[in-house]
C-alpha cells in the first residue's frame, strides 16, 4: 500500500478522482493531528524531511507510528508533487470521505442550516463550515457551483470540522426534498434583505449564502421564502461570504 500512496495523492488533487475513489487529502500539521484524533478512516500518510524538523511534527509522527498508519517517506520534491497548498508542511494523510447524504443525513428538531450557493473560493468555503460547527447549526449543504467540501484546501481552511460535522454537496431536487420533508424555511443572505436584527430568530431555518462575487444564485433566490441582510455602517457596501455567514449564524441561535 504505501508504494501507492503517492500515485493516489496526486490522483486526489481532482475532484472526480475524489468523488470515485471516495478519498481526500489533508496536508498540513494541525490538520492532520485533528484527523489523527477523529474517527475517519485514515488510509496512509505521505512525509518528508520538513515535518520531524520541528518538535510539533516530530510529535506528530510519533502519534502516526503508534497507531499502525501505512507512511510513505519522501523527499522534498516528490511530496511537492502530491501537495495542493502552498505550506504542507511535510506531511498529507489519505482518509475516506465519510459516508453521508441527503437520505441519511440525521437533522434534530427545529435544525438551523447552511447552504453554500456557488461559493467558490475554498478558504471561505473551509472557514463557514468551521463556523456553521462552532455555531451549532445541523449540517452544511454545498449547492451545485459550490467547490467541492474535500478539496485539501477546504479540508485545511475547516482545521478538523469536516472531520466530525456533517457537511455534503447536495443537487437542487435534493435540497428540496430535505427542506420540504422536514418543514425548514430556506432564508437568502442579501444586502437588500431584511434587516436581521429586526427579525425574532427562526425555530428553524436553513440559510443560503451566495457566491462572493455574484451573490445568491437564480437558483436560490427562486426558492428562498425571505431575504435578509445586515445591517452596515455607512460607505460599506457588503461583508466577506464567510464574515456575513458567521453573524447570521449567530443570530439565528436560541
């Protein structure tokens, strides 16, 4: 197996081979000590020289071996050739993608959620799913357009709540069903929604967010039951996707 390990981390740096193989990359040293400590499946790991170079990844190592994890050792151009980020920082694991979709999914009463709509960019992709955990909303659900949830720098952008939260890509039919089954409004992050703090939190909601640049999808804004905005001083025209979804979030609390 660890012969192979490099030709399949190449392999993952594209989304179909992620999606067939049902595996992704997590490169980095914090990312990796969180999917070292969660319950994923972790298939093998790729290192090189950079990572005992420090006591934190030495330590890290240490905790690889100790757990039986297949280690492919490499020096430092052929792990470049594996990585996707610009500061691996000598080490990527191989895990499975956890095994989550819209029929399984399990949702508590009166869920709070999030809908990525064509959010492109992965930090702030990364960044909203770790907020949506921290915040205590259900699930996230990646619209179609929305960049793929187990892109290594998705994967390093959520620091490890990917790998406990259920997060999935989900299609438009899809989302419908969810909603409609279990009787959650769809809400529109807009600058010309509703004011939010003129609005009683939600006993149940699922919040759309836009794309960074175009905003909400046609898509979306067709099935969104209300828009609502926040509220910003003056000659401030809109908020960071992931900044404006984290004080939504917040509001929608109980």
């Amino acid at each position: 197996m660890s012969a192979k390990l490099l030709t399949i981390a190449r392999d993952l740096q594209r989304r179909k081979a992620r999606e067939r193989q049902q595996l992704f990359v997590c490169e980095g040293v914090r990312a990796t000590e969180e999917l070292v400590r969660s319950p994923l499946v972790i298939r093998g790991v790729l290192v090189s020289p950079a990572l005992v170079a420090a006591t934190r990844g030495a330590e890290l190592r240490n905790s690889i071996d100790a757990l039986g994890i297949p280690v492919l050792e490499l020096d430092e151009s052929e792990f470049a050739s594996a990585a996707s980020t610009d500061s691996p920082q000598g080490v990527l694991a191989i895990a499975e993608i956890p095994n989550v979709n819209a029929e399984s999914l399990e949702i508590p009463g009166r869920p709070r959620l999030l809908v990525l709509d064509a959010v492109q960019d992965p930090g702030n992709a990364g960044t909203m799913l770790r907020t949506a955990a921290a915040l205590g909303a259900a699930a996230t659900l990646a619209a179609p357009g929305t960049v793929d949830l187990w892109n290594a720098k998705v994967v390093r952008s959520a620091m490890g709540a990917l790998f406990y939260y259920p997060a999935l890509s989900v299609s438009w039919d899809a989302l419908d069903g969810m909603l409609a089954d279990r009787q959650i409004p769809l809400w529109g992050a807009d600058a010309t929604g509703q004011p939010v703090d003129s609005i009683a939190p939600p006993t149940s909601v699922a919040l759309a967010v836009g794309n960074e640049g175009a905003g909400l999808s046609a898509d979306a804004r067709t099935r969104c039951a209300r828009l609502v905005g926040i509220p910003l001083a003056p000659g401030i025209e809109s908020l960071n996707v992931a900044v404006a979804a984290g004080i939504l979030l917040q509001h929608f609390r109980e």
